[in-house]
C-alpha cells in the first residue's frame, strides 16, 4: 500500500524531515558531519544517524520526506543479502534512521562501479566521452557510443574522497597508487570483490525489474584487519537505477531512460543553470515530494515489501531508540 499523500505532504512541516542533530546527541561520542550521516564514534563502535538531506554535485540542497527510513532500510538490506559476498560494518538496527556499526579505517578512495556510458555532472564517464576522451580512469573506451548505452564491460572508476564541500575527482589506479592512497595488490583484490558485488547487484535489480547502472562503495579496514563494506550500498542516494522494462524504447528514440533514483534531480538542477557552483536553486516542494515518492518505489521494488513508514516525529524517537532519554 503506497505512503499515503498526506503523510508525505505533512513531513514538508517544520520538524517533519530530520535536517540535523541538536547538540546533546553528542553524548553518543565524538562527532562527525557528512552530507548526509551524523556520525558518533565511542568504544569501537560507531553510530550512523542517516538524516532526510539530499546532496547533489557534493552540494546538500534541502531534506526529502523519509529520506533517511529509505536510505537506511535499503542499506540493511543490501548488507543482508551481500554479507556472503562482502562483510561489512553493521551491528545493529535501533531506529528506522540510525544504525550501530563497528568503527573502522576508511580506505580513503570511492569505489565508483559504471555499467553505462551516463551521467551529466562535469566528471561523469559520459560527460568525458562526450568531450572526445576515448580513456576514463585508465580504461580504453571503444568509439561509436551513444549517451546510455551499456558499456562492453563494468568498469571500476575510482573517486577521490574530497573534503565535505569540495568536489570529487576521478582518477585512475595508477593516480592513487602512486599517492600512495592504495597499494597494487589491494588495488586488485578489492577491484575483483567490488566487480563481483555489482554484478551480483545488477543480476537481484534485473529480477525486481530493475537495472543497476552504476554506484559507488565505501571500504573500511576493522580492526581485525578485514576490509569490509561502509557507509551504504545500492541505495538510490550511491546508485542509478533505471526501469528495465522501458530502457529498450528509451534508447530508440534517444531519450532518458526513466530514472528510480536523484538523477531527476540532477537533471532538474542543470535545467535551472546549477552543477554545483554557486548557490543552488530552492527545491520546490513538488520537486521534493517526486523525489520521496521515488525514493519509496525503488525501496519497495528491490526489498518487494511495502515501505513500512514510522510517522513519529524523528527526534524524540532517535533519543529513545539511541538510550539518550
């Protein structure tokens, strides 16, 4: 049953998206604040509180209604259904927007995984192509591409991490290694496992009716050594999904492919004159309902369960659920 209209029309309110954190969440560890997650690191242990912000071209613009339930259900998700595939950090699930994790390293590279040739930020492997560049991120890419087609093969295109507010950069193996960022060896070891975890992404997707076009991983170091899985993985905010049913259509008549994720969103900003210089545009609240209502459907379609919506104001259910009352 969909998240009814009114529902999401009244987080939209004051106080009905979680934008930040008051100051005595603190008393859950140290702090850190990235675009999207509050993060508090104490004893090993990190939580991850996975706000309603919505970012786009390393820029936050506004919060989504229930962003942060979507964003944080589908991680667990996913991390369930991969766990086999590639460990990662999480503990435990105490709220629908927050998680216990076990604190790691960051590997400080984003391993950005590409089946298409798409995007329409300035760095995206279309955008390269588009310009005459035949090599992204060290890989020869064949001439005679057309904007969404599907590459011969996936490809890892890894990502800088920047600074919060600046832009990521990508780079090829040889950039990181000889920054000393990352070693060869681990290089191709964890090339292999993330090429195999996006495949086996794409192979679930493809049975929900979904394609998985490209995403990103976040890799840790635990203090065991084991280099697991971070942050999320194959939600809408780190991943492009498209609806496999109308894809072939799309390409014969060179539009878009319909989109399950933010990059109407991306679309929408380059239409109004913004990829991230400058002051972004207000999102208007229809922009941002779209992007709820959005968000919600590629949740239901790749767990195939009705999005179950926890309507309690976030705050005083996150201090209950994280032991601050």
């Amino acid at each position: 049953m969909p998240v009814p209209e009114v529902l999401l029309r009244s987080a939209l309110a004051p106080g009905g998206t979680l934008a930040a954190l008051p100051s005595d969440f603190s008393a859950l560890g140290h702090h850190y604040s990235g675009k999207v997650r509050e993060n508090y690191t104490r004893d090993g242990e990190r939580i991850i509180v996975v706000t309603d912000r919505i970012s786009a071209f390393d820029v936050v613009l506004g919060t989504i209604p229930f962003k942060g339930q979507v964003l944080n259900g589908l991680a667990r998700h996913w991390f369930a259904a991969t766990s086999h595939l590639f460990p990662n950090h999480l503990r435990t699930v105490p709220d629908p927007q927050a998680m216990r994790v076990s604190e790691c390293r960051p590997i400080p590279v984003e391993f950005v995984v590409r089946g298409y040739l798409t995007g329409v930020s300035d760095t995206s492997i279309w955008r390269a192509y588009e310009r005459g560049e035949r090599e992204f991120c060290g890989h020869r890419l064949p001439a005679g591409l057309r904007k969404h087609e599907r590459l011969p093969d996936n490809l890892l295109t890894p990502s800088t991490k920047a600074p919060k507010g600046e832009h990521d950069l990508s780079v090829g193996k040889d950039w990181l290694i000889g920054r000393g960022l990352i070693d060869a060896d681990q290089f191709a070891t964890l090339e292999r496992r993330c090429l195999a975890l996006f495949a086996a992404g794409q192979a679930i997707a493809a049975q929900r009716g979904l394609i998985l076009v490209d995403t990103k991983y976040e890799l840790g170091v635990r203090d065991d050594g084991e280099v697991v899985l971070i942050d999320e993985i194959h939600t809408p905010d780190s991943s492009r999904y498209w609806y496999a049913d109308s894809y072939p259509d799309a390409m014969a008549r060179g539009d878009d492919p319909r989109s399950l994720d933010k990059e109407f969103l991306r679309r929408w900003l380059v239409e109004h004159g913004f990829r991230g210089e400058g002051p972004p545009p207000v999102l208007p609240d229809e922009i941002r309902l779209e992007a709820a209502r959005r968000y919600i459907e590629v949740h239901e379609l790749l767990t195939g369960q009705p999005f179950e919506v926890d309507p309690e104001p976030p705050l005083p259910r996150l201090r209950r659920n994280l032991g601050l009352e």
